[in-house]
C-alpha cells in the first residue's frame, strides 16, 4: 500500500514537471534544424556564407517581462572566452520573434527601438558561424532573455561582455537552441 502511494505521487509529479516545462518559455526557429545552412554562415574571415541571421520566435513568456534580448555565442571558439556572434537589446515586450535577417543593419527589419551592438568581428548585428576551417563543429547557442527592466541603460557600442554583464542582473528567464556548423 505504501508503495502504491509512493507510486503514484512520483507519477504525479512527473506529469506536474512534464507540464510546467511544456509551458515554459520556449525559442523555436524555422530556420534552425541542428546543422546551421550556408544561409547563416559568415561572409569574411575565410567563410563563403549569406550572413543571414534566423527566424526566432519565442513563446511562454514569463510574467514580469518588460523587454528581450537575443544572443548569439560560441563556446567552442579557440579564443579562451568563446565568441559573441550576435547581440540583440532593448526589444520591446509586446516582440514575440525576430525576423530572418533582422541582423542586418542596413535591412532595417529588426524591432523598432532594439539595439545591436558590434559582437567579437568588429561591427554590430549578425555575424554568422565560421569556425576556424578543419576544425570540428561549434556549437552557436541562440539565447532570448526574459528581461525585468525596459532598457539595459547601454550605448550601441557597448561591449559584448558589457552587454553579458547586464543581462545577468536582468535576466527573469531565458530560452535557448543550438545550431551546429564545422568547415
């Protein structure tokens, strides 16, 4: 009998579990299918890609929430701290996704009033994957940040470890999936 109990209260939090995270904040990506394309890739450094950053769309957001920001990173980087491929704030609460190619500067498609400040290349919006060619692949992990304020309060030069500082005093939650490219 006490078994049966214990059963069931473990089923019963296993669904409560399962259902808490199918409701929980999620980023999803039309455009993102484990291999990242050559649609994504950079074009510079050795790399022959379109420099188009993905769709991204999130859902479940947290209560409390008064803007995003998106992040793009590179763990696998050989630079010791990784590499900031894309950093996207100030994106108003009412956005629930970015566009294709919202990291293009000159497209002007990204949300109104957000702020893209120059990643590890050297210049602000998109800068897609390129791994050091013969290198295994990277993973280029897509973070949107719950944020509980309406403005990080940061200049569009701002560095990305500047920008890393802020979202983690502000971040309410965050969502993440992860593209893979190697060369």
């Amino acid at each position: 009998m006490i078994y049966a109990r214990k059963s069931l209260l473990v089923g019963l939090l296993l669904i409560t579990c399962a259902s808490a995270q199918a409701e929980g904040f999620v980023l999803t990506s039309p455009d993102i299918k484990g291999q990242l394309s050559n649609k994504e890739v950079f074009s510079g450094f050795g790399c022959k890609g379109e420099n188009i950053s993905p769709e991204l769309n999130w859902q479940n957001v947290p209560e409390g929430t008064k803007s995003f920001a998106v992040t793009m990173y590179d763990p696998d980087a050989p630079t010791g701290s990784g590499w900031w491929h894309w950093q996207v704030y100030d994106i108003s609460a009412n956005v629930t996704g970015l566009k294709s190619n919202a990291g293009n500067l000159a497209a002007a498609t990204a949300p109104k009033g957000s702020i893209q400040n120059p990643t590890d290349f050297g210049a602000a919006g998109y800068g897609g994957p390129c791994p050091p060619a013969g290198a295994e692949s990277h993973q280029y992990i897509f973070t949107v940040h719950a944020l509980k304020v309406e403005s990080l309060g940061l200049k569009a030069d701002a560095t990305p470890a500047l920008v890393g500082f802020y979202l983690g005093f502000n971040t309410i939650a965050k969502a993440s999936l992860i593209g893979y490219y190697g060369r």
